[in-house]
C-alpha cells in the first residue's frame, strides 16, 4: 500500500526536500539541511508541513463524558479555546497515544500521532459505545503546518481576522484566513514560542507560501526532531510506547488521578504510589560528537543500566545529548554513566530535562 502524501507534498518535491516515509506518510525530512533549518527555528522562525498529524473532532451531549473516559488529563475543568496535553492509556496504564486535546463552545477536537491514527480512532469506536458522540476523522479534509520561533508570532499578524499575539500558551481561536474558517493554537513541539494553523485543503499552499514570503524557513522532519530532543519532549514510539506509562516517562504532571475514574487509572494510582521501582526517563549528556542513538545501551561501569531511546548531536547547544530509561538509582543529575555506541563507549553523564529552555514571553 503506497504511503499518504499531504496537500504541500508537491512543493516540498518541487523545491528539492528529501522525502522519506514516516508514520504512514510521505513527508520532507529536509530542505537546505537540518543543522540550517534548526537553527533558523532557535533564531527566527521555521515552517513544519504536519499535515500526516490526525485532525478527529467529537460532538454531541456525550463527548465530554467519552474524552474523561480515555484521556488522563482532565477535560471538564478546561476553559473554551484551551488546548491540554495528556495520553491514551490501556487499563495497565501503557500509552496508546500522547495527544492534544482542544476544547471549543460547541464540541472537542484531538490531534493525534500519524502513525497511531488508525489504532486511535478504532479505540474511541470500542470506548463510545452507547454514548451519544459524533466522531469525525478531519485528517484528508486540512492542512496542518506549524511555524516555530522567536519571530513566528509576530510575523503571523495581520494574516488572521483574529490577532494571534493575543493567544495565550496552550489557547486556540477558530479565525478566518483568506475568507475561510481556519484554527490558529499557540502551540507546537520545538521548544520554541509559536503557533500550529489548520486551514482547508485549498488554502494549504497559499498559506504555506506566505509564511515563508514574511520570513519563514521551510522545514522538515529532521529538524523538528532534533529541536523536540533538544527541549526533551517526547516521541511515541521512542520514549512513549504501550509498555511505558506517563509516571515512569516523567510525565505525571499530564495524568489527573483525582478527576475521576479514566481507563488506566488504577494502575496509574499504583505506579505513582511507588517510585522508583520502574527505569525512569533520563537526559544524558554524551562526551565528544557522536550520538548515542536508539537501542544503545546504558551502562554503569560494566553493567548495564538502561537503553537510550533518542540521540542526536544537537545543533543550537552544540553537543551529543540523549534521552532514555534508566534503572532509578541511576537517574539523579550527576550520574556518571556510559553508553555503548555500537562497542565504542561513549562517557556520559546525567543531566536535568529540558536540554534547551527558551526564554519566556509575555504570554
């Protein structure tokens, strides 16, 4: 079965990208290289075509009920136009998706992994039955792109009826672009400020040409997943999988136990309830220039400890870093470990997460 390919697919063939497949897709890995590309992210600003992200909304008097249900996060106390991050957990509390969930006067939306849409969507068929929710996959019907930066908000007034400096971190607006309903979030996954912008299929290029005539530089998949491993956000399928849960990968923060009952949550009650008893998720500093890069072992002197799940070396901090899970009394900042890059050994240290922390704007 041939892969899927975005409304922007063509410009990104047109103007040289290296295309690849990824999560069913395929998609731009990069354009002028991705040492250039993030760092005209860290600097300015950078444009993402994340069209292969799955675009689901829900309506009707149950939805509410059926995002409390499957989400980790809470739901109800979310205020119009908020965004909240969280997960999809199976009763054993391993993660099916990390999601971003948007609520609006008149309904929810999801935006889930490319890779996992399918698996997800069949999910929330099995979860909603007998409830009153319609379910409405928008993933063919938009396009999705993302523009990153310090300069990214700013260069996007005037291109909206809504003003997107006026959204706060993590808020949404539905707005209009050239005459046409559109969604404008200040959100995204760099680490930079920025916003994320679904517009209908037929204004995909249009808006994309824009962004870059007032300055952005076009990205792709390369970048972006040197500029998230950077900031330490996760990847599913790296350091999120179904056998993983959001305590052991760190993420508690996104897991609400006292909002009431949610698929997982007993089992999530249980790992909180006993740190330490599980690997943890780590940040590691690797000495010299080559990455430790997924799958190589972390060792302890001569055992081993854990198993790095992203390396790179990082372009803006100019040094190998890696995330991965280690056994817990190896996790506090200042462990000295090693890991082991195909027989060379590579020193290592534990670091605190994030890598890269931007400075904080205004809103």
């Amino acid at each position: 079965m041939p892969n899927l390919r975005t409304p922007l697919y063509q410009w990104h063939v047109d103007h040289k990208a290296r295309i690849v497949p990824f999560g069913g897709w395929d998609m731009p890995v990069q354009y002028a290289g991705i040492v250039a590309e993030h760092k005209a992210v860290r600097t300015a600003a950078g444009v993402f075509d994340i069209s292969h992200m799955a675009r689901v909304s829900f309506g009707c008097s149950d939805a509410l009920t059926l995002l409390e249900t499957v989400f980790t996060n809470s739901v109800a106390t979310m205020k119009d136009g908020q965004v909240r991050y969280g997960f999809l957990c199976q009763e054993d509390g391993g993660i099916l998706d990390d999601i971003l969930v948007y609520r609006w006067p008149y309904g929810f939306a999801a935006v889930i992994n490319a890779s996992n849409r399918e698996k997800i969507l069949a999910w929330i068929e099995q979860h909603r039955t007998g409830l009153n929710v319609d379910v409405q996959d928008q993933t063919f019907r938009t396009t999705m792109v993302a523009v990153q930066g310090p300069k990214a908000v700013a260069m996007c007034v005037g291109m909206f009826e809504a003003d997107p400096s006026s959204l706060k971190y993590y808020f949404a607006t539905p707005t209009r672009y050239r005459g046409q309903e559109c969604v404008v979030s200040r959100t995204g996954y760099t680490g930079e400020d920025g916003l994320e912008i679904m517009v209908p299929n037929v204004l995909g290029v249009s808006l994309w040409d824009d962004l870059i005539a007032r300055g952005a530089v076009p990205c792709g998949l390369g970048a972006r997943d040197t500029l998230r491993l950077e900031a330490a956000m996760p990847l599913y399928g790296h350091e999120l999988n179904d056998s993983i849960d959001p305590i052991r990968a760190g993420l508690g923060w996104a897991v609400k136990l006292e909002k009431g009952p949610f698929i997982g949550r007993e089992s999530l009650q249980t790992a909180a309830a006993k740190p330490g008893q599980h690997p943890v998720r780590v940040g590691l500093e690797v000495e010299g220039k080559r990455a430790a890069r997924e799958g190589c072992p972390i060792l302890a002197g001569a055992t081993p400890v854990g198993l790095v799940t992203s390396g790179s070396f990082a372009p803006w901090l100019d040094k190998s870093i890696a995330m991965g899970y280690v056994a817990a009394e190896f996790a506090a900042p200042g462990t000295t470990l090693a890991t082991d890059a195909r027989g060379t050994m590579l020193p290592a240290r534990v670091v605190p997460l994030p890598f890269y922390k931007r400075m904080k704007s205004e809103k």
